[in-house]
C-alpha cells in the first residue's frame, strides 16, 4: 500500500496536471481526453466495457474521429489515462487503434512478446498508482513471432535472453511432445498461456499492483488478437 500514500499535491506534480484545469477548460475541449472528474467517475469494469466497444468499431472499420489538433492542445494540460496496455511489439497490433483510444487516453507498454520485465513493472506501477489507471490489458497476438522464437528455441543476441521468458508457457503446453512453430494450434496456445502467465507474474512481482486489486482500484486482464478479424478477445 505504499504507492497509495503518495500525496495528491505530488502526484499532480508527477503527472504534471493541473486539478483546476478541469473545470476552467471550455466544455467542448474537456471531452476530447478524460479529465479528472472523468477518470475518478471511471472503474475497472467501465474501462474494460470502454475498451471492448473501441476493439469492435476498430474491427467494423468504423474508428471515431480523431480530433487530432486539439487533443494535442489540451495534452499540456496533464494525463487522466484509463488503462495500461502491454503489447508485442508487433508492428501489425497498433495498440491505441486496435481499441480505438487516442491521445490522453491509454498507456502503451510494448515489447516482443508482451512478457513483463522490472522496467514494465515500474511502469505499472506509476501508471497505476500515480496516473490513475483502472485496468491493465495484457495482449498477445495470433502468430507471435517472439513466441514462435520461444518455440523453437531460437538463439540470437539479446533476443535470447527475452524468448527464455516465454520458454514456461511453451513447455506449459507442449508437454513431452516437442512441437514447432509451424503448428498453428499449438502457437495460439502457447501466446494465450504467456498472456495468463504474464498476468500471474504481475500479480506475484508487483505488490503495489497486487493491492490495488485487491482492493477493488484496478484489474488486471489477458487478451487475444486476432489478425485475421482484428478482434480482441479477454481472457
Ligand atoms: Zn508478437
């Protein structure tokens, strides 16, 4: 609970907001990205609906209009963010797209994979204890190539050292039998298992996360996207 005793005054100070520039903002610009009062209104359960009805325009190919120059406007006014997410790097999984979220609205923590690591974890951590997020999504992807690596054991560099992390999920579904990458089935499993893995790992690594939960602040889910539809689906 340590996180959550950090001061108001310090946390407006981290994120670099000013409280009262949400009720001085015309009406029409507080819309564009969550104030204050918006993401205090905000719970894990309304986030995760938030993000599931962007996910569906996105796969409808019908994305909302992206207001671009005065979202980036109203950026100087501080961040009241609603969800983190851990991606792949991937350059076919646009994060923000795939659920339809736009400037102000969502961190992205992207890496192959979407395994977490100690910076990761940190960067949880701020985006929940002192930027106020409510839901972290951990997603993987149909046809990861990181996991597909991890499945066959590739060696090369530092990407070594990343795909041994995912090797717990591989061995988590393979068994004894040995399988490779070029069984599809078998790589939809293992991303699936890294993503339910990655979400357990938060949740032991992470005590300031762990008591957040508990607590009923945020959630912390897994999810699958399809590159066939564009779909997401939680896990
Ligand atoms: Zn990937």
């Amino acid at each position: 609970m340590k996180a959550l005793s950090i001061s108001a005054l310090s946390v407006a100070a981290i994120i670099g907001a000013s409280f009262l520039s949400a009720d001085s903002a015309a009406p029409a610009a507080a819309a564009l990205q969550p104030d204050k009062v918006a993401q205090d209104a905000m719970t894990p359960d309304t986030v995760l609906a938030d993000l599931k009805a962007g996910n569906k325009r996105y796969a409808a190919d019908q994305l909302s209009n992206p207001d671009l120059k005065p979202r980036i406007a109203k950026a100087t006014e501080g961040q009241f963010p609603k969800a983190y997410i851990l991606s792949c790097v991937d350059s076919r999984v646009p994060a923000e797209q795939v659920f339809d979220q736009r400037i102000g609205d969502v961190f992205v923590g992207r890496v192959a994979g979407n395994i977490e690591n100690d910076d990761q974890l940190g960067s949880m951590e701020y985006a929940a204890a002192a930027a106020g997020i409510k839901l972290i999504v951990v997603m993987g992807h149909e046809s990861c190539g990181a996991v597909k690596g991890a499945c066959d054991n590739v060696q090369l560099g530092n990407l070594s050292a990343l795909l041994q992390k995912i090797r717990p999920a591989v061995r988590s579904v393979e068994g004894n039998a040995d399988k490779t990458s070029k069984d599809k089935a078998f790589v939809a499993e293992v991303v699936k298992n890294n993503v339910k893995m990655t979400v357990a790992d938060i949740r032991t690594r992470s005590e300031v996360l762990a008591d957040m939960e508990k607590a009923g602040k945020i959630k912390i889910v897994g999810a699958y996207y399809s590159l066939k539809t564009g779909e997401v689906t939680f896990l």
